[in-house]
C-alpha cells in the first residue's frame, strides 16, 4: 500500500471516529478527503461519502445501542429524517452536474460552520 493510499485510508478511518461521536460536517470532511485522494467524478465521490457514513454512523449506532440509554422514539424519527434525506440528496446529487453539486456543498459547509460558532 503506497503512503497516499494509508493516509487517505487513516483519514477516512479518522473521519468515521470523530462522525460517529459527533457527526456534524462528517460528510464535508469525508468529501474533502476523498476529492484529494481520488481522480472520480464528485458525483461518484457524494454516493462513495454516503455509503462510508452509513457505515460509520451504522457501527456507532449499534455501539451506542449496547452500551448505553437510548431515546428509542428520538432514534426513531432521526432514523426517519436521516433516511429521507439520504434518498432525496442522493436523487439529487446524481441528478445535478458537478459545478452546482460542488457549490451546494460549500454553501452547506459555511452555512454549518456560522451556525456552530
């Protein structure tokens, strides 16, 4: 494995840590990396974000769920939202070409930074 390919591997890994305890901007931090490290097509590199933050926040969830008190009517209608918006925004991404796709998530992106200082 060439020193690219372990970093890029280590920061994804990094990224599915901290997502999975916290979560805010872990799409934007796991589309950066992935824009860095792989010559794609940002709407091959939106779906490939969706599926390993569905991975991360499936592991922590299952975590969560063994070791600690869990709401199960919130988890319920997160798990709602969370599925509903994963649905549209991918019908959406797939369909947007990538100027508009990639000017979204940056609006998205500052818009979650104003809101969180």
């Amino acid at each position: 494995m060439s020193g690219s390919a372990a970093a890029t591997l280590a920061a994804v890994y990094a990224t599915g840590v901290y997502g999975g305890y916290f979560g805010a901007a872990q799409g934007i931090l796991l589309l950066a990396i992935l824009g860095l490290a792989l010559d794609d097509a940002l709407q091959r590199l939106n779906a490939c974000k969706n599926v390993l933050a569905g991975v991360a926040n499936l592991l922590s969830g299952l975590i969560f769920a063994v070791v600690a008190h869990v709401a199960w009517p919130v988890v319920g209608l997160i798990a709602i939202g969370s599925v509903s918006g994963g649905v549209l925004g991918a019908r959406f991404g797939r369909r947007l070409p990538a100027a508009p796709l990639r000017a979204l998530i940056v609006a998205v992106g500052i818009v979650a930074i104003v809101r969180l200082l």
